[in-house]
C-alpha cells in the first residue's frame, strides 16, 4: 500500500483569523512550471497570480517565496493568502456561551457564516472567535446556515477535532431548533417526517425526491397566538442540507424570511440584514468525548418575529 504523503505545517501565519490557503500539486498534466498550473487552476487571472510571484507571496514549505518559473513537481506543496473580498461587517455579537480547554460553544447570530467560504471570509464565526479569543488553532466542529442563528461548537485543540466531528457524523449529538412560520390549526402534530432530499451543487434550492429517506425531522408546535403565528420545535434525527426548511415547507407552513423556500427571491446579499431566517439552533445536547461530561446548552435568543411580528415585517 502507497503512504500517503504527509503534509507539512504551514509555514505562513494566519491573517485576520483566516489560514493561508494550502496547494498540492497533482500527479499528471502537461503543466511545465508553477506559475503555469496555478494560473490555470485559481480563477483569479494570470494577472493576479503573476502579481502574487512577483511579490513573493506564493511559498513553500520552507516558507521560502517560490519563483514562477520553477518547475513543476507532482507532490508539491504550495501556500499563499488569497487577498479577502470587500466584506460589509456583520453587525452583530458572537455570545461566548461555554469555554473550557477543549471546546467553544457560541451563540451564532443570523446572517454570519461559520466558516470561510466563497465571499465570507473575514466576517465568519470562525475568523471572528479566532481574532476575539485569541485562539489560532479553533475549529469548527460542524457548521450552521449563514442565516440560522444559534448554537454553534467549535474546538480548541486540533488533535481532538476529529472526536467531536464524529459526533455530529455518527449522530451523538441531540439538536433542538426553534423555527417561526404561519400557524396552520389543520395540521396535524407532532409528527415525523421521512424523505430523500437531494440538494445539487450549484443549485439553490434542495428538493424532495423518489428513494430511500435520508432526512428524518420530528416536528412539533410549541405554542400558537391569535395573530395567526406558530413556533414549532423541530428535531432533526439527519442532518441533510436545508433539511428543516424543506420539511417546513412540505408541512406548507414555511419559516419566515425564508428566501429559497417556497419561492426563490434569494440568496440574501450580504449586508441586507433586515429580514432573519426565523430558525433558531435552540439546544446543544452531546457527551464529551474527551472528558466524558454531559454538556447541555441552550441559546438564550428570542426570534425576532415572534418577540414582535410588526417590527421584523416592517424591517427596512
């Protein structure tokens, strides 16, 4: 059996909390030098990438700036920090819940990503708890919707990541969310819901389809009011993309401010911050798999549209 190669560690720092990004360079291709594969594979443009040469920017695992005509090596490892998109702040206040020398608990607000992705690098719950904790080595240990609010694990100790991913991959975890959406007196709950929901890369949008039911959501109502609205407690016993949202909207009561489902007005842009998602990661439930304790958390937000209805639906 071939050992795979061990990577090395990275020999550039962080940069607001973000790492640098990590390149190997595969086995096969034509490519004749560096530069010549990096401008091919990154979508920056040869511009962009000839100026990251000529700075000295691009390094290897020496930390020693690489020349663009260097040739080319399968198996070689590259580093470099992508320069981060304009990002407008996210205006809102990560809540440290629990701390302690393994993990990090916060109460993540809406509209911030966990992690680094596509146009939200700096503004992420990540980047954020790394520049505010002071912590380089946290981690996220699974990750909520940019638009979701709530309960969000991260760990301390890079060692120890892989334990507390496999909760969440193994079903450990109890998760609780809190969702607002129309109050349908008709519908029948508490019930559970068992579907196929297949969500294509590209695409906005999951949908349910034919086969073998991936996505298991218990849902109940917690409490109705007059004014026509409810807030359900959901309970996923999956943890499929969107899930809660397309269960929601097959129940045909869909969560406010949702902007996928059911019609598409979305994604949100960064920076519209008036109108939240009203889904809410409520509790946290899991033994610690490196300390053995029972860890409980709850998330002390109120969503905003049931706190007050007018004031969310009126938000400019």
């Amino acid at each position: 059996m071939r050992r795979r190669r061990a990577v090395p560690p990275p020999p550039l720092p962080q940069r607001d909390g973000v790492d640098a990004v990590r390149v190997r360079l595969p086995a096969g291709g034509q490519w004749a030098t560096v530069r010549e594969h990096l401008v091919g594979r990154l979508a920056a443009g040869a511009g962009v990438v000839d100026g990251m040469f000529a700075a000295g920017s691009i390094v290897g695992a020496d930390g020693r700036a690489v020349p663009a005509d260097t040739p080319y090596a399968p198996g070689m490892f590259l580093w470099f920090h992508r320069e981060p998109p304009d990002e407008v702040p996210v205006p809102f206040p990560l809540e440290v819940v629990h701390r302690d020398e393994h993990i990090v608990v916060v109460d993540k607000p809406h509209f911030l990503a966990t992690t680094p992705r596509g146009g939200h690098i700096t503004q992420t719950a990540l980047a954020r708890l790394r520049r505010e904790l002071g912590v380089p080595e946290l981690s996220a240990a699974h990750r909520l919707d940019r638009l979701t609010a709530g309960l969000t694990l991260f760990t301390v100790r890079p060692a120890e990541r892989g334990a507390y991913q496999t909760l969440f991959r193994d079903r450990l975890v109890r998760k609780e969310y809190e969702a607002v959406a129309r109050h349908d007196p008709a519908l029948e709950l508490p019930r559970t819901l068992r579907s196929r929901i297949v969500k294509e890369r590209g695409v906005l949008t999951a949908e349910e389809v034919e086969g073998e039911p991936n996505a298991v959501t218990r849902v109940e109502l917690a409490e109705h009011r007059p004014d026509g609205l409810g807030r359900y407690r959901l309970v996923p016993g999956t943890g499929q993309t969107h899930q809660l949202r397309v269960h929601m909207n097959v129940l045909g009561v869909p969560i406010l401010g949702d902007p996928l489902y059911p019609v598409v007005t979305g994604p949100v842009p960064a920076g519209d911050f008036r109108r939240p998602l009203q889904l809410l990661a409520r509790k946290l439930e899991f033994t610690d798999p490196v300390t053995g304790v029972e860890h409980r958390f709850t998330s002390g937000r109120v969503l905003a549209a049931w706190a007050s209805y007018e004031e969310w639906a009126a938000a400019q």
